[in-house]
C-alpha cells in the first residue's frame, strides 16, 4: 500500500514537472515569436526606406536622360 502511494506521487510529480516544462516552452515560443515580429517589422521599414531611395534616384536618372536627349536633340537640330 506505501509503495502505491509512493509510486502515485512521483507519477503525480512527473507529471506536474512535464506540464511546467509545457508551460514553460509555451511561453518561450510566445517570447522568441514576439521578437521576430519585430525584427521583421524594423526589416520591413527598412526596405521601405530603401524602396522610397530608389524612387528617388530612379526619378533623378530619369530627369537626368530627359535632359541629355534634349541637348542632343538640340545639337541635332543644329547641325542640320
């Protein structure tokens, strides 16, 4: 009978430290998730950013080959 009792209470116990180290992992995975949402948020905005650039600089090329095809077509028109 003692030893029934024993046997019922490390079962007992195993099974609480097995729940705990559930719980535990849980919110271990809750936290890690929670830092990668973040980590892919400040990504995010960083390409943004980097997308917002080459706009820019795309524009810039743009007006700066607008401008040359001008002066060629001008110095075309010229020597014609």
């Amino acid at each position: 009978m003692e030893h029934e009792i024993i046997a019922m209470w490390v079962q007992t116990l195993s099974s609480v430290v097995g729940l705990g180290c559930i719980v535990w992992g849980l919110f271990a995975m809750k936290a890690a998730g929670h830092r990668r949402d973040r980590e892919i948020d400040e990504l995010g905005k960083g390409l943004q950013q980097q997308g917002r650039a080459l706009e820019r600089q795309g524009a810039a090329m743009t007006q700066a080959f607008t401008q040359q095809g001008e002066v060629l077509a001008e110095l075309l028109r010229r020597s014609a």
